[in-house]
C-alpha cells in the first residue's frame, strides 16, 4: 500500500510536469511521450523532494509529497487552457512504404522490445542488487545512507570512503531512498524497478517522439537500433546512473525538436521542458552537468552562426529573439541548478577529477595522451553496444551516406541538439586528457559507458534526419 | 569501524560489499579504530598485532578490538 502511494505521487507529479507544455489535443504517440517523461520526471522530482526534504529535516513525507504533487496537478491544469496547439500535419510519413516493410518492421519491433523485457526481467532477477561495483560501492550505497542513516545522513560523504564518490549527484540513490522510506525498509527490488523503467521509459520516448515527427515506421526502426543494442539492457538493470542520464538528455534533445518542428519555435513551455531534463541530467551524474552546459552553449552558439537559419525559420538574430530561444531553457534548468549549488558547496565531499590542477595544464601538454584517447574513442565507437555482429554505429552512418541524396532539412532543434552532443563528446574528450586516474584503467572502465549515455540520442536525431519515404502515386 | 581485507585490488569488491551491507556505519579501510572487521573469504586471515580477535563469524568474516581499547 505504501509503495502503491508512493509510485502514485511520483508518477502523478512527473506526469503534471511532463504535461506542462502541452495542449488538450492528444494523439496515442503524444500520450505515450508524456507518459515516458512522467516516469523520468516523477523519479527526478521524487529525487529532488527527497534531498531537499532531508535539509529542512522535514520528516513527514507523504504529506510533503502530497502538496508537491497537488501543486503540479493545479499548475497543469492551469496551464493547458493557454497551452499552444502543435502543427496539424506532423507525420504523413508511414503512408510512403510499402504494407509488406511495415509489416516487416512492425513484427521486428514486437520481437525485440519482447527479447528486451525478457532479458531485462531475467538480468534483474539474476542480479537483485546490481551488477558491478558502482551499484553498490556508489548509488545503491548513498541510497542506503540517505534511507537508513536518519538525521547524520550526510555521512555518506565523509572524506573516509573517498572511492564511494561523494561528489557525485544524488538523482538515483535520493530517488530509491523515498521509495525506501515509504516502504520502511531497504527492499532490492526498488533500484531494480528504477532501473528498469528508466530503460523502458527511454525507449517509449524515443519511439512516441519518432512516431509524433517522423511516423511510426521510423518510430519502430529507431526503437529497434535502441532495444538490439545489448549494453542498453545491460547497463540498465545494472543499477548504474547512465541509462537514467541517457533518459534525460534524450528528454532534452527530443524536446527541443519538437519545439522546433512541431511547434514552429512557438511554444517556449517546450524550452522549459527541455531545460529542467537537462537539469535533471545535471542532477544524475556529473557528465550531465557537462551535457547542461553544452546545451546551454550550443544553443547561444547556433543562434550567432551565420550558416545556422533553415529556410522555414526565419528568425532575426536579435536580443531580444536570443532572449526567447536561451532564456527558457535556461529558466527550466535553473532551479536544478540551485539545487546542484546547494548540494556541492554545503553537502558533497570533493571530486577527484580535479583535485591536483598543477598537473592538469602538463598532462594537457602531452601528445600520448590525445593518442590514448583517440585510439579508445575508436575502439570503444565499434564496440560499447557489445554488439553480437554488426556494431550500430556503423550501420546507422552506412545507412545514412546510403541516403544521403534524399535528406531533410535540418530544423534548429536538429543542429542545436547536434552540436550538443558533440561539444558534450568533447567534453568527455578533455576530461580523459587530464584525469588523474591511470588513463588507460579510466579508459577501459567508463568509455564505454559513456558513449552509451549519448546513443539514444544519436539514434534519435539520425532517424529525424533520414528522408521522407517516396509516396508511390496510384 | 576499521576493515582488514585480503590485498589486491580484486579484493576492493569485499570491501566495498562490506560497506554497503553494514550500512549506517562507517568502515574506513585501516586498522586505527577500536573495532575493525576482518574479511578473508579467499585465505587464512592473519592476527594483526595491534588487534585482538573478539568473535569469528565463520567464512573470513571476523571482528577485531583495538589491543589498548577496553
């Protein structure tokens, strides 16, 4: 019953939040993409609750959590009398291929997201309290302490076990804490059921935003190169935080698109969105703060390019047109931001990735090191998706210079998204060069890991790219 | 709380399940506590000289006290 309780207010705050930005006409696709946010999002603010009810020593949970969720429930319903309405013809692409491919498709997709559920449910029974060290040396360890430790929680960040990463955000283990709290025990099952919905919750979304822009053809080929890529079910019943990252920077790169093309740059709820999955993704590891900050600048970025403007979005560059396009997004991500403040500066131990910066500007000066760097990217591009024959990287890029001719145009949720993940992949790129850890130790362990926390939403913007199928004329 | 573990670093996993089962406590990898845990699931455990063994649990697992602690 408790758990019931506590599953309802969580998924009833993300769903209000989730729904913020949308008008009362909804299609099964649009339903879908706000149930898949709502999971994401209810688990985020589920988080956020937690941690911030702990620093006011706020002990009465259900209720806290019960003003919070009314809150939203009002502020949704508010909102949906002014919400704008999306453009009427999104998607017309599924009527371009012939019935015997989407039947084809079709029954791949149910064969696969069938092979998925099936291997995540055996993968987390077989591994009830994670597989591999940092579930339970990391996320499911802060969890513990955040649930169990009562009012000296803040242990857990003691200088005494540095290994267990003190500094690292508190989105997971603060989120399995509440659930824990409701239940009044420690039960294994509630970081395996994060898990899991979080890798489910991702490929819903990827599929309901593909269906809502591109139709469900390409809604179901994307879901497939998600749901056979094997690391994404492993990595996501193994109680790690970078399919719940994957989640949130998928959230935020499908949101800006929709904003872009299904709303025509007219509907700034849609930013806002954006930027609190953007925050979310700050609050779930610390490469997600990377992926804020590259949002944030990409966005700024793209705007000032002079070979940015598509055809079909005639935006002046002026202020006060910046002001509107930065402005939400920054806006949606800052309360995250605060809160990530509070939790650095007065809560976490100190990192360790930057902790001896007379060494940094030397190890920057060192030729071996890019070329470490370089040959893993390359080696860990063809394998981090521990595909059985064909790595998914290079059947998308085959398939992409296959149709190459026949490409759309790019709307600015595209190219800002795009340029996103670059300057995030970077990012990742730097922090190799100067990690203090063994390079090649660093290299083995997370790199793999990390290109896993982009690759929904590569698959994503891939599929938005690819051409419009040639309706055969009767 | 103190830990005392087989070497190597295979072994981070037993100390890292230790913490995480015995968690609201804190277990600090070093013998400078007045109680310490033992865990040698792999080999014989050796007598520290600055501990004094109070129970042994079976399968490695022991706990030691601090030879000047009452």
């Amino acid at each position: 019953m408790a758990l019931a309780l506590a599953a309802l207010l969580c998924f009833v705050s993300g769903f209000a939040l989730a729904s913020l930005g949308w008008s009362r006409a909804s299609t099964s696709a649009t339903l879908l993409l706000r149930v898949s946010l709502a999971v994401g999002y209810g688990i985020a603010i589920f988080s956020l609750t937690f941690f911030l009810w702990r620093i006011a020593g706020i002990t009465h949970l259900k209720l806290a959590d019960g003003v919070i969720a009314a809150l939203l429930l009002v502020l949704w319903l508010w909102s949906r009398k002014k919400a704008v309405s999306p453009l009427d013809s999104i998607s017309s692409a599924d009527a371009g291929y012939p019935a015997w491919f989407r039947r084809t498709i079709t029954v791949s997709f149910v064969v696969a997201l069938a092979a998925a559920l099936y291997s995540a449910v055996m993968r987390c029974l077989a591994h009830p309290h994670g597989d591999g060290w940092d579930a339970f040396s990391i996320w499911n360890l802060h969890a513990r302490f955040l649930a169990l430790k009562g009012p000296e929680w803040r242990d857990v960040f003691t200088p005494a076990i540095p290994w267990s990463h003190p500094d690292y955000p508190l989105l997971t283990p603060a989120a399995i804490a509440h659930f824990w709290s409701y239940l009044g025990r420690d039960a294994a099952y509630v970081p395996t059921a994060i898990g899991f919905a979080f890798t489910f919750a991702t490929a819903g979304l990827l599929y309901a935003t593909l269906s809502t822009l591109r139709g469900r053809v390409a809604a179901m080929l994307g879901g497939l190169a998600l749901l056979a890529t094997p690391s994404v079910i492993e990595q996501g019943t193994s109680q790690y935080a970078d399919v719940p990252l994957s989640f949130f920077i998928l959230a935020t790169i499908t949101l800006l698109c929709l904003h872009a093309e299904a709303y025509s740059d007219n509907n700034s709820r849609l930013l806002v969105s954006a930027g609190a999955a953007a925050g979310f993704a700050a609050w779930t590891k610390n490469e997600g703060l990377l992926f804020l900050g590259a949002v944030l600048a990409a966005r700024i970025l793209f705007f000032w390019s002079p070979k940015s403007e598509a055809p079909t979005e005639h935006i002046p560059r002026t202020l006060r047109n910046l002001w509107r396009a930065s402005v939400p997004l920054a806006l949606g991500a800052l309360p995250l931001v605060l809160v990530i403040v509070i939790f650095k500066h007065w809560v976490a131990g100190p990192g360790d990735l930057f902790g001896a910066p007379g060494t940094i500007f030397r190890k920057l000066l060192e030729p071996a090191r890019y070329w470490a760097v370089i040959q893993w990217y390359a080696k860990s591009f063809l394998r981090f998706g521990h595909w059985l024959w064909i790595p998914g990287t290079i059947l998308l890029p085959g398939l992409y210079f296959a149709t190459k001719r026949g490409r759309r145009e790019r709307s600015s949720g595209f190219q800002v998204s795009r340029l996103a993940l670059l300057v995030t992949l970077a990012g990742y790129f730097a922090i190799y060069l100067i990690t203090p850890y063994d390079i090649y130790w660093h290299l083995r362990f997370s790199l793999g890991r990390l290109f896993l926390q982009l690759w929904p939403s590569a698959i994503f913007l891939f599929f938005l790219s690819m051409p419009e199928p040639v309706v055969p004329s009767k | 709380m103190g830990y005392i573990g087989e070497p190597g670093p295979a072994a981070n996993g037993d100390y890292y399940l230790t913490q995480y089962a015995l968690v609201p406590l804190i277990v600090e990898r070093s013998t400078e506590h007045p109680f310490v845990i033992g865990n040698f699931p792999h080999s014989t455990p050796p007598m520290p000289d600055n501990l004094r063994l109070i129970r042994n649990f079976g399968h490695g697992v022991l706990l030691f006290a601090a030879k000047d602690s009452n």
